[in-house]
C-alpha cells in the first residue's frame, strides 16, 4: 500500500495549445502514454513518456489533443465544458465521466454587491457535463495509442443515453430517496458531483464528491451495455436493481478519484466544498471481491483505512487524479500518479508545464 509521497517526481510538458494544460481532473495510462483531463476543457489530451530533464523520475510531452466533439455527438457545443473528472483505461477503451452537477456563478472583484449577489444566485448546467461514454483505443501510424470514433475493428465510440438536461443516470436519481433532493445543489455546495471511476467488466463504479451525508460518503455501482451509438443502463440483478450504493466512511471527505490494484480498491478523498482540507488515499482491502459477492442494494463499508495524506496549499494544489503507474514505468515497484488542480508556483515551470507526485511503497 502508498505510505510515501514524493514530491513533482512527474514533469508534464504540454504545447501553448493543449485542450488541457493546468487544472488536471483524471489520468489513465496506455502503456508508456499517459492521457489526462481537465475540468475546464471538453477534450482529452495524450502525452508521451520522454527523457527526464532535471531531477524528476518521469517526464511526459509531446502532447496531442482528441476534442470529444470530433469523437463523439455531444449534447451541447464542441466548446462547451464537460467537466471531466473521472478516467479508466478498459477492455480497449478509455471510459471518461463528467462531474454530472450544477454550477454557482461565483462573485468578482469588480462588481459591486448586487450584481454580486444575483451571481452567486444563478445555477447553472453545462450541457455536455452529464457525458458518461467510452472510447476506443487504437493505435496509430506512429506506434502510439489515438483515440478514434470508429475503430478498425468495429469498436466505437459510444455516450450513456441522454441529452442536454439529463441521462438515464440522472434519471434514475432524481427519486432517489438518499441522491434526489441534491440535484438541484450545485456540486461545490455538496451536490451531485461524481469525481471517480473505475471499470470491471460491464460493472462501473461512480465515486461521489458529493453529496456527503452524515459522514458517509458514496459509491454507486451501475452496469451498462451498449445499444446502437447509445450505452444503456442495465439492471444489476434478476430483481431489477439499476443502481447499487454503497456509502464508505471516510472521515467526512469526498471521493476525488478512485483505482483498483488487484483486489484493493484506492480511493483519493477530499472536501466536498472548495476548501482547503486535509486530502488523504484510502485503502478498500479485497473490494473487488466483497463488491462481486454483494447483492444488496444498500450497504455500508468502514473497514477502509487512511494510508497518508497527501499536500496542499492555500486554494492550490488540490489533489485530484491518482492512478496506478504502469510496472515498466515504476521499476517493478507499485507506485501510483497523483496530479492535482489548480497547481501552485511550487508544482509550475512556466505557463505550460506542471508537476505530479508519486505515491510509493
């Protein structure tokens, strides 16, 4: 399990152009490429492994851009923010999951108090933030791996069934007795907010920042098919269950991210608001097995453990990505990526390059 963290030990070189650059959401790896995502952008952008420069273990560059208008049919405007948060690499594709939760306007320095408070009062949706799809992996001419519409093979591209104001997720929520009265809550006032993912199978499992209740933060576990250019919603049992939560005690945080090693299951946590909170990794041991064995509808899990917390500063660095480093990157030593949003000075060389941490055995 992590019990270290070694500081900027993974340079990230982007281009002046990158869809994604600064406030870094997700992270999954194909091999030595690594893809990441960010929270104010509607693509996904591929770096490759390069020598490293300095003092850093791992250096990534050379970067490539795949808009997800150009992959997939979007519910709003190519340009519109997805609000990426969650990334895995599966079965030949790269699953991405938007937050799925309302914004608040926030207030500006130059306005005066009312218009500020008509700002803090308007709630909006995106479009093209309730975005749950899948996309295929193939490699390109170049030897590296692309993400394409259409696969050679006949994989494609494919988004959970919905449209600008809702999916079928949503739609299943919105008289959930524990998730339905948050769906009018922006998520950065502990609304809907899903911020992990992870892929095993057919099944997903949803990480929620928010909402937190009680303490207990949630998962919620769903299975999908694909049907025509759509993906469904499937039940999980013969009794009809669309949606499994399962609420973990983490001490009050929120899910930032979630992973699987082997049987384990790592969750990043944080705050559910903008705060600057502690931010710690916690450890789910044999959930993979507890979670194929479960058919309960609702369960509740506090035998996870805090393994470290991770740093942050005052309105930067906030952890937000971890996934695991592939073996031939690491030295055959588990080892795992975090990246964080709204990297500080210290995490910065220039306008276009950050840092990550490294988590070690």
């Amino acid at each position: 399990m992590p019990s270290k963290c070694t500081k900027n030990a993974i340079r990230l070189e982007f281009s002046p152009g990158a869809l994604v650059h600064a406030n870094l959401s997700g992270a999954a790896f194909s091999a030595e490429c690594l893809w990441v995502a960010g929270d104010e952008a509607c693509g996904i952008d591929r770096l490759s492994r390069l020598d490293p420069s300095g003092s850093e273990q791992l250096r990534f560059g050379n970067g490539l851009s795949f808009p997800l208008s150009e992959l997939l049919d979007l519910p709003g405007a190519a340009d519109d923010e997805a609000d990426l948060e969650g990334m895995a690499v599966a079965d030949g594709y790269l699953w991405v999951v938007g937050s799925h939760g309302l914004k608040r306007k926030n207030i500006k320095d130059d306005r005066d108090h009312a218009e500020n408070a008509k700002r803090l009062a308007k709630v909006t949706l995106d479009a093209n933030r309730r975005l749950l799809a899948c996309l295929p992996i193939e490699m390109a001419e170049d030897g590296k791996p692309a993400l394409v519409r259409v696969a050679k093979d006949g994989r494609r591209a494919r988004r959970l069934e919905g449209d600008a104001k809702s999916n079928l997720l949503t739609e299943a929520l919105t008289d959930d007795p524990h998730f339905g009265p948050y769906m009018a809550i922006p998520g950065k006032d502990n609304g809907l907010d899903i911020e992990g993912l992870v892929v095993d199978g057919k099944r997903l499992l949803l990480g929620l920042r928010g909402p937190v209740l009680r303490g207990w933060s949630a998962l919620l576990e769903i299975a999908l098919e694909a049907k025509g250019d759509e993906l469904r919603m499937v039940p999980l049992d013969d009794s009809g269950t669309l949606i499994r939560k399962h609420f973990l005690q983490l001490e009050g945080l929120g899910i930032r991210d979630l992973h699987f090693s082997g049987d384990d299951l790592y969750i990043l946590a944080g705050p559910t608001m903008v705060l600057d909170g502690d931010i710690r990794v916690f450890k789910w041991p044999n959930a993979r097995s507890v979670l194929a064995a479960n058919q309960a509808a609702v369960r509740f899990e506090s035998s996870l453990s805090a393994m470290l917390s991770l740093p942050h500063g005052h309105g930067t660095n906030r952890a937000e990505a971890l996934c695991a480093l592939p073996p031939e990157l690491a030295a055959q030593t588990p080892s795992w990526l975090v990246l964080y949003d709204a990297p500080g000075a210290d995490r910065k060389d220039g306008e276009y390059t950050v840092f990550g941490d490294v988590l070690e055995q």
